[in-house]
C-alpha cells in the first residue's frame, strides 16, 4: 500500500484567481502531499483549524466539487446543509479539497501546487505538476491526516461526498482508495456519497440495455467503453494493486450511498459525458445511475448499498446536498423516504 503523508498549512483567506484564469477562487489552505513520486501542496479549505488538535470532533465531511472547481462554494453548500440538519457543528468538520488545472495555477500563486490536465483529477490520474500525484493519493494524504489520534482523538465516522464529477472522484475512489484502512484500524467508519455522477466504473463490460437487463458492449463501436474510468483496461497504476474482482469484492463491502436526482434527466445538459462510453451506461445521469446499482445488485444479491432519489431536483449541487435525503446521507440522519 502506498502511504501519503501529509503536514497542513492553513489560511483562512481565500485567494482571488487572476480574471485570466479558468477558477474565481483558489482556497487560501494547503495540504501537502508527499508521495514516492514528489511531493505538493493541495489547495483546501476546512470548517474549523486543524493545526491544533480538534478534540471535540465527531464525525468529518469532506466534500468534492464538480469540473468548474467552484470549492468555496461546495463549503458554503456542506455548511447550509450542517445548519439545516440540525447537527452539531462543533463536533463537525467540514473538508473541501481544490483540484485545480494547469490554467488555475499562474499569476502569483506557488509553483508548488498540485493541478491536472483538465479534469483527470476525476479519473485519478497523476498530477500535471509539480509532481506525478495521483489525486487519489491525495485524497490519501486527507484521511491520513484525519486518521491521527492525537488531533482527532473523538473522530468516529468520516464521509467523502461529492457531486458530478466530484461524485466522479469518490464513486471511484471507493472502489480502489486506499485510505479507508487507516480510519478503520482506529474504529473510524468511512461512508461514500456519490451525487449525480456523469459515469460510474463498471466491473465487466456489461451494459445496460433497458428494462434491467445487461449485455456486453460493443467495443467495435465504442472502443473507449471498458478503458479508464469506465472499466479496467489502461487503469492508473494506483488502480492495479488488486484485480477488478478484487476490487469489487472489496467495494461491495464498503458503506455508499448513490444519490439521484430525480429531475437529472437531461440529455443535452452541458456538462454530460456525451461520449459514446458515458452513453453506454444510460441517456442521463438518474438513469445512469439506477443501471449501474441494478448491475451491482444483480451481481451481489446481499448489497447493502442505498440508493435514495431526490425529488424534484436536477444537476444542483446546493439542493441536492441540502435535501433531506442529502442531509442524511452526509450527517448519518434519517427522513429519506425516496429509495430506490
């Protein structure tokens, strides 16, 4: 297993990106992350300090924006939804990380911060600079931090949660991350949220077809369906340690919550994976996203994963987390009665 570790320098301002560059706002914390690869700084942001030790810390969220990067306000959204959910946010921290790009990074700001291509950060690929960091090691270097005793001696249950193509990130870090073991062996429970993702990582090459059934996808029509992030062919090295077998053993096992909105129908939305491997799982994302936990539950009748609609709600990261089936999901609570 690799290990990720990681020291913390944390602003609590936030940085305005130059008009020129692709995001509004860079986060103010840094996170380094020291891997065999090289080392860099994370950009982050989180609800309380966590230089001192947090010894009134519960349970930790750390959530993941989608492909614009928009991280301060996917805090202020986890924030909104704490509130309106009632629970403690003493005993809460909130975590939100900054995948930037290569375009992000400029005009001032440190060399050393990590940025992708584009959005491979939502593949888990290596880092463009300043070192080949998968961000799946840095989401590593998160739960290691998180897993210290000494600064979070009350922590007992962690929740990654991410929206779009931060439901991207998560759907596949569960899967293949390696970060949860550290939580578990201090009796940390790990759960995943996964919100309206475009795709999902299939396990075979098996596809919907509708009305619940599946068939091998015709890779002569679509050669890119079972490669990265869709199934296992090319997979980044951070994703071979095990087989896919392996791996779906292991994920079926994990505690994930799939949360669809039941408005996210559009075909044409801009932000839809439109290539012919994401339209191989379904026409948009809510049916996307009922395929693949069909799939999975034909393939392991005892799955215990949930699967819970919201209501009324399209591609809205806001809402979604801020509905009761989203505050649920992210503070352990009740009152979603729309599963599916």
């Amino acid at each position: 297993m690799r290990r990720a570790l990681c020291s913390l320098m944390l602003s609590a301002a936030v940085l305005a990106a130059p008009a020129s560059a692709a995001v509004k706002e860079v986060l103010g914390g840094r996170l380094e992350v020291v891997t065999p690869e090289g080392r860099g700084q994370l950009a982050i942001a989180t609800s309380q300090d966590w230089n001192a030790p947090l010894p009134q810390i519960e349970r930790a969220v750390v959530v993941f924006h989608g492909v614009n990067r928009d991280a301060a306000n996917y805090l202020r959204y986890a924030l909104t939804a704490l509130r309106d959910a009632g629970a403690s946010e003493s005993a809460t921290l909130i975590v939100t990380p900054q995948f930037l790009s290569t375009a992000d990074v400029r005009d001032g700001l440190a060399d050393d911060l990590l940025r992708w291509r584009r959005a491979g950060w939502e593949d888990g690929l290596p880092a463009a600079a300043p070192a080949s960091i998968s961000s799946f090691e840095a989401i590593d270097a998160i739960l290691a931090r998180l897993s210290d005793r000494t600064r979070f001696p009350a922590l007992r249950e962690v929740v990654l949660a991410g929206h779009s193509g931060g439901g991207q990130v998560v759907q596949r870090y569960a899967v293949v991350g390696q970060g949860e073991a550290a939580l578990a062996a201090r009796a940390v429970s790990v759960r995943y949220v996964v919100a309206n993702p475009s795709s999902y990582l299939y396990f075979s090459n098996a596809r919907p077809t509708g009305d619940s059934t599946f068939a091998p996808v015709n890779e002569v029509a679509c050669p890119t369906a079972n490669r990265w992030k869709y199934g296992w062919a090319d997979a980044p090295a951070y994703a071979r340690a095990l087989s896919p077998a392996a791996y779906e053993a292991r994920y079926v096992a994990r505690d994930v919550i799939y949360l669809l909105g039941g408005a996210d129908i559009r075909p044409d939305h801009p932000a839809l994976d439109k290539s012919c491997a994401g339209e191989a799982q379904g026409a948009w994302r809510l049916a996307r996203g009922q395929a693949y936990v069909t799939y999975l539950r034909q393939g392991n009748p005892a799955l215990g994963h949930r699967a819970w609609i919201v209501p009324k709600v399209g591609h809205d990261a806001g809402r979604m987390f801020d509905s009761a089936c989203g505050r649920a999901a992210l503070f352990d609570l009740g009152g979603c009665r729309t599963v599916f």
